[in-house]
C-alpha cells in the first residue's frame, strides 16, 4: 500500500501517513527533552530532525565538554521582550533536576566557574544520555527528515480518546483539536500536538533554519525581529590596524551597553573583539549603539594617572603597568599618542583617564549568525503560555528552546532555558 523510499542500500522507510500523538520538529537539546517528558507520559512521539543526526550543537557546545547548566540560573540572566516571561519554566525545572539526570547517568561534570557546570569529558556523553532517555520513553528519532510543510486537517473522525490524551482529543461531540499534518520527504505525520524546536539562526552548517519563524508567521503569530547573539564585534579599518596585530592578546576589562556591564576577558581578535565580556555584551547591543570598556576596572583611574602626572614616564609604560604592553602602546596610539606624564595638559589628563575608565567604542557590526552562539529575538512571549509553552491562538501548536523570544546569558544558560522550556511543554502535549 505505502510507496517505499530507499534511503541507503540497508534502510528502506515506508512513505505514507503515520499518525501519532506527538511531532517534534527539530532534534536539538529542547525538542528531545521535550519528547523524553511526553513519551515518560505515554504519548506516542516522535520527532523529525532533518540534518542526518542529533543534537550537533550540543555536540560543538562548551568547546566540546557542554556547559549543560548553571547553578546560578536565575530569570535575570535571560533577555526577552517580556522578562517575566521564562519563570514560571525555569522554576518547575531547575538547574538541580537536570544535575539529577546527569548524575543518575554517571557523567562526571565539575564546576568551570561563575556556576557553570561542564562535562569532564566529552558533550557527546549528554547527547548518548538524552539518546538513552528518549528510547527508555519509547521517542521514535527520524533523522534526515526534511519538513516540508505543516497545515492543520479537520478534526479526526471519531475514534475514542487515547488513554492518557488530553481532555476532549479524539472525542466525538468534545472540543476536538484539529490535527496536524506535517509533510516531509518521507512521509506525512498526522498528530494532534505539534512542537516547533527548530532553534534560532546561528550557525547555519550545523542545521540552523528560518522554519520555525516561517511557520510562526503561516499561522499568524508575531516575532520579535532575530538577531545575531553572543557573538563578536567587528571594528573599522582604523581600530584594526592598531589592534589586529595583537590578536590574541586578552585582558580582564568591564563592558556594558544599555545599562547591563559583565566584568569578563576580552580578547583581540583578527577582525575586532571576543571573549566573554564581549559575547555577553552583544546580546545587549544593536547596530549604531556604543559599547564602553573599562580597561582599569579596578581603579579609578583620573586619580592613578594624576598621581603620576610630573613624571617623565611615558602614558604608554605606564599603561604597560597595568595592562599587556602591546595592548598600552596600541591604545595610545589610537587616543592620546603617548609622551611622558608630565607633558599632558589637566584637560588631556582627565581625557585620558576618561577613556581608560570609560572608553567608548561603537562596533560597526558583529560577525553575524556564522560566528553567534544563539540567535536573541524570535516567536513573541505574548503568543505563548509561560506554563506550557503552547501558542495560545492554535490548541496543540508549541514553540520551545532558541526559536522563542527568550535568550540566556554566556554560561550554560541557554541548554537550561532549552531544558526547561522543552520539560514544560513534555507536560502539555
Ligand atoms: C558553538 C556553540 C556553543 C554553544 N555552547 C553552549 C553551552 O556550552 N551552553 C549553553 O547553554 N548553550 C550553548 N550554546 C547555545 C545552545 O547550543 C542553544 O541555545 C541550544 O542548543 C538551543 O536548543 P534548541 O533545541 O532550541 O535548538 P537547536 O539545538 O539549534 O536545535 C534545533 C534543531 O532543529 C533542527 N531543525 C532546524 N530546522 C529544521 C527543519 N525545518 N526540519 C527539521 N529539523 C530542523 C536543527 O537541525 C537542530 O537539530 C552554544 C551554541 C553554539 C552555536
């Protein structure tokens, strides 16, 4: 009856329609967890991942060791439209419940710093754990599955509720759900809830797509506008040729933009500035805006120049006191040419102290999606139940992890929100 598709001379898969309670579109660290708590629930699932396996960003996360959660999670190290938004998920699961998992796998982790919680060994173990979890819960993975369109169908015929459905799912004369119908190119899944956990934008190689927005805006719902996330700032032509040179070089500093500051490294880079105080920094930032960088965050610096002010040493040994020389010589010759101390007009003095506190740098962009850790922006909190995640103007339709208007801080935030987020609408489906 089925048409068969050959995939490879071992794996032949039918092509046809399945019909289950559960699609999850997208295989990332929510849309599995997702499905791990709505299979414990005896939902029948499965979810469609269309690159060839699973979990490819948990795999590259934490610089291969996955910094899989912080314990200091807290719903101020999100950034969302409506910063309320991820509470009521964060708080039903914590940073404590996924450490419960990971220890009831026996994956040795250690504490990095700042809360973070990092594997000792390979991110891979994370992805077997989830992959353990989702068979234990019966979670069928299509990998390969391309999806190419969803629509809803009429409500299904009378068939009985399914025991363990949600109230009125199936039922004849209750208030039936319209089903969904996912169409990929190996076959059509016909269910009754839907789950979009199809991530942001970044990194497009390793799977990243714009289906999630896409099918956001199919049925009708806001998005706030996406954009690149703890990524690095470029710098114009002139700021490089002074600093390109020191790529590399890394120095303790404090960044802020729009009020928020991180006290973190930065670190030169060929193109412009990374590190952690610049990744965290850029999810604050927007095209046009200044970021300020205390190079002497520690002190106060009008007063530690003037008390050096008579001095025949250089502003640039000076600086090489407290800051890598070559970095110093690269900055004076960008601001104030270095001289000896005594040379400075008072005007030049708190000039310079100035931009040594406060130095202004307006980033003319960032190195984009190519280069960001996660995507900020996406499907408006509004349309969404904080509880469940589910969209409120489509019965059986949630969006959960990256693709939703909530962005973690640098720091093992963001596997936590996807965590949570996914546990959330496990509960629902
Ligand atoms: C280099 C890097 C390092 C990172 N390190 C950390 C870290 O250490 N700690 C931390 O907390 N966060 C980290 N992050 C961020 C974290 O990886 C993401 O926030 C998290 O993976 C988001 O989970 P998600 O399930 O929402 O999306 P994703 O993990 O992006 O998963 C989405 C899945 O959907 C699939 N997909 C997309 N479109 C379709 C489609 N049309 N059909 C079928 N499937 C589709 C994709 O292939 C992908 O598998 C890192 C990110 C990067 C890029």
């Amino acid at each position: 009856m089925f048409a068969a598709l050959l995939v490879s001379s071992l794996q032949v898969i039918p092509l046809g329609v399945h019909e289950t309670d559960v699609v999850v579109i997208g295989g990332g660290a929510a849309g599995l967890f997702c499905a791990i708590e709505a299979g414990k629930r005896g939902r029948k699932v499965v979810v469609l991942e269309h690159a060839e396996r699973i979990g490819k960003k948990i795999a590259i996360s934490g610089g291969g060791r996955c910094n899989f959660t912080n314990l200091n999670t807290s719903p101020d190290n999100f950034i969302s439209d409506n910063p309320h938004f991820c509470k009521s998920a964060l708080a039903r699961y914590t940073p404590a419940d996924f450490v419960s998992l990971v220890e009831k796998h026996a994956i040795p982790y250690h504490e990095k710093k700042l809360g973070q919680l990092f594997c000792d060994g390979s991110s891979r173990s994370i992805i077997e754990m989830l992959l353990t979890e989702a068979s234990e819960a019966g979670v069928e993975i299509r990998c390969g599955s391309l999806v190419r369109s969803v629509k809803q169908s009429e409500p299904p015929a009378d068939r009985g509720p399914r025991p363990g459905s949600p109230a009125g799912v199936g039922v004849a004369g209750g208030h039936a759900r319209r089903a969904f119908e996912v169409k990929t190119d190996t076959g059509t899944f016909v269910s009754q809830s839907l789950v979009v956990a199809t991530g942001g934008l970044s990194i497009p190689p390793l799977g990243a797509t714009d289906f999630g927005y896409r099918l956001a805006r199919q049925f009708g719902l806001t998005i706030r506008e996406p954009w690149p996330a703890l990524v690095p700032f470029t710098l114009s032509r002139e700021t490089l040729r002074e600093l390109a040179p020191l790529s590399g070089v890394s120095l303790d500093a404090s960044v802020s933009c729009q009020g928020t500051l991180f006290r973190e490294n930065i670190l030169i880079t060929h193109r412009g500035l990374s590190g952690p105080a610049i990744l965290q920094t850029s999810s604050y930032w927007r095209p046009g805006l200044s970021v300020t960088i205390s190079l002497l965050p520690d002190y106060d610096a009008l007063r530690l120049v003037r008390e050096q002010e008579n001095k025949e040493l250089t502003l640039a040994n000076f600086l090489s006191q407290f800051l890598p020389r070559r970095f110093a010589q690269a900055w004076c010759a960008l601001n104030f040419p270095s001289q000896p101390l005594k040379r400075y007009t008072p005007g030049e003095v708190t000039g310079i102290a100035q931009g040594l506190n406060n130095w202004e740098v307006v980033p003319p962009g960032t190195e984009g999606y190519k280069k960001a850790e996660v995507t900020a922006g996406g499907i408006a909190t509004d349309e969404l139940s904080s509880q469940t995640m589910a969209v409120k103007s489509v019965p059986g339709l949630y969006f959960i992890g990256e693709v939703v208007d909530v962005t973690g801080q640098l720091g093992g935030y963001n596997f936590q929100w996807a965590w949570a987020s996914g546990y959330a609408a496990g509960q629902d489906v």
